[in-house]
C-alpha cells in the first residue's frame, strides 16, 4: 500500500482500484482564486494524476485572508495565480503533473486544452466563465463541477452531461446572487463548505464511483444556518441551447474586436485583444523606463504608473487598467501604450 494514499485507500468506496484511476485522471481547474486553490490542494494531496490551472490575475494582499495557497511574498511580487499555485502544490506532491497557464480563458484556449481532460472544475468568480465552462462540458462530454460563494451563501451543483440539467437549465429556475467578494466580502468557512461539496464530488467521479454522485442543487448559508438540497432532475430543459436536443452552444461563439470589462467592486478595468498579442515585457520595460515611466514587474507581468492610474501587461497582450471604472478612458490609455 502507498503509505503517502494509505488513509484515501482505506476508504472502501475508492480502494486501491479507486486510487490508481485518480492517478490516471486530468482535471482542469478554472480560476486560482479562493476556491481554485482549496480544491486544487485537496486534488494534489489525493492523488491526481495531472491538474491544469488557468487564471488570468496576480496575487494581491486582499487574496491572502481566503486564497491559502499563496504567501506575503507572492502578493508583494504580484505573481500570477497560476505559477504562485504551481510552485506550491509541486511541495505538496511531486508526484503530480502540474500545468500553469497565465491567460484570460476564452473558449479558444480552453478548447485546445481540452484533450484527455476528465473533468472541468468552477474556481471562477463570474458567470460568463462559468456558462463556457457549462458549454465545453456539454460539447465535449466531460462532467463539470459548478460552485459559488460570496459573504457567508455558497452553493455547488455537479453537471453530468447527457444525466443532469445543466449549469444554463438550473439558473434560468434559481435566483442569482448579484452581489461579489468585492462588494460584500467573504468569510473562509464559505469557501470551505463549497470547495468540501466540489472535493467530495470530484473524488467520486475520479474514483469511478458515478453512481454516487449527488443529483441535488446545493445552497447554504453559513451566518443564518440555512442549507437546502433540491432535486434537480425536473430542471432539465430539452430546449436549452447549451445541453438541449438542438444545442447550439451559445458561450463558445468567437468573439471579435477588442473585449472591455469592469471588474465589480476593484475600480479596474481589464482590456483584452481577442487575438492573443504575445508582448515582450522585457522591452516594453525598457522603453518606458527610457521614457521616465515608473516601472514594475516579474517575469509574466509589466506594471507602468501614469497619471497617478496602474496599468498591468501580461505577455498575451492583456491589461489590467486600475484607478478608474471609465471605459473609453482606459481603452485610450491602453492604445497609448500598446497601439
């Protein structure tokens, strides 16, 4: 027995047949934030054969009170999600092939990503990520577990495509949270009871144990002690354009143009090329020092102040515009510096 899994092991349900088919699995994980981290930890430490990590930020100190994989270090450095990630989960477990990749997941990564991956995982903290995800699973037959928490609310639901509603069917019946860890904050527990919800449901696909799958909706609030599981069955929509009999797969459609968004509650605007822009920080670095530029960085990201507003360039052209929520103002300001 592998002392390392001889707990995991001992559990009847996964066994010794049930560990060597997680240390075959490949699991995705979208988004290293606060649940991407639990749950990429909880995998690493069980056993999986590989993970890939997708986020497309930086470590801050706010990420430090929920997001337990990184350090003070990380935050002071801005370390992108993905490698701080990386470098500490090869401590936990050498044993697991780990893959980081700093980039904003639109459906054209992910899909080239997508090859002998077992199972796609919700660590994102919007629901534009989350319906691609919803998509690819149902495009590409892959079981995707859904989670979400903010304050002291979460919730986790498992999407098996072809046996459940999926992500699109379940919220077209269920209220939204409109509220972010941004505006309203969020407690660790939260986060503990979602990620516990999504490991337990992981464990079991990965183990080949299908057939315990939970089939309910999940929602909980930690503060107020309220939990509630609600047979999803009948949510199941045969009209549904992401899992219905004539899908048509709407959040996988090719963007044009250039992609703006405010990020809620941070005062931040990201910009984003649809056609990946492959910079090179070093000489951009270089260029605005030469100018008088204050500048910043690490090896995946450069950082340059300009009128009192930070702007943050990743290598694939991306940029994150903060100190104002004005659009047109941090478009213009990123054309000034990119073009």
């Amino acid at each position: 027995m592998n002392d390392r899994y001889s707990r995991q092991m001992l559990f009847k349900p996964i066994g010794s047949k049930g560990q060597a088919k997680i240390r075959e699995k490949h699991v995705l994980i979208l988004g290293v934030g606060a649940l991407g981290t639990h749950t990429a930890e909880m995998l690493v430490r069980a056993g999986v054969g590989k993970i890939t990590l997708i986020d497309r930020d930086y470590v801050e100190m706010s990420n430090l009170q929920r997001q337990h994989l990184f350090t003070e270090e990380d935050a002071q450095k801005k370390w992108p999600k993905a490698e701080a990630a990386k470098a500490r989960l090869q401590k936990v477990n050498h044993e697991v092939e780990i893959a980081a990749i700093v980039g904003h997941a639109d459906a054209s990564l992910l899909e080239s990503l997508l090859q002998g991956v077992d199972l796609l995982m919700d660590g994102t903290d919007n629901f534009e990520a989350r319906f691609l995800l919803n998509d690819l699973a149902q495009k590409y037959r892959i079981p995707y577990l859904f989670g979400s928490c903010v304050g002291s609310f979460g919730m986790a639901f498992t999407i098996i495509p072809g046996v459940t509603p999926c992500l699109q069917c379940l919220l077209k019946k269920l209220p939204l949270q409109g509220q972010t860890c941004d505006t309203v904050g969020i407690i660790e527990p939260t986060v503990q009871m979602v990620t516990a919800h999504q490991g337990a449901e992981a464990l079991k696909i990965l183990s080949g144990n299908i057939e315990a799958v939970r089939k309910a909706y999940v929602s909980f609030d930690l503060w107020h002690n309220e939990y509630v599981s609600l047979k999803a069955d009948a949510l199941k929509d045969s009209q549904c354009s992401s899992c219905g009999y004539n899908a048509t797969y709407p959040y996988l459609q090719e963007e044009t143009g250039l992609k703006v968004a405010v990020l809620c509650g941070r005062d931040t605007v990201q910009i984003r090329p649809t056609a990946t822009k492959h910079l090179s920080l070093d000489d951009l670095a270089k260029q605005w020092r030469s100018a008088g530029f204050m500048v910043g960085g690490n090896p995946f990201l450069v950082s340059v102040v300009v009128e009192g507003k930070r702007m943050v360039f990743f290598q694939d052209g991306r940029a994150l515009i903060h100190g104002t929520n004005h659009v047109d103002q941090a478009r213009k300001m990123y054309h000034s510096f990119i073009g």
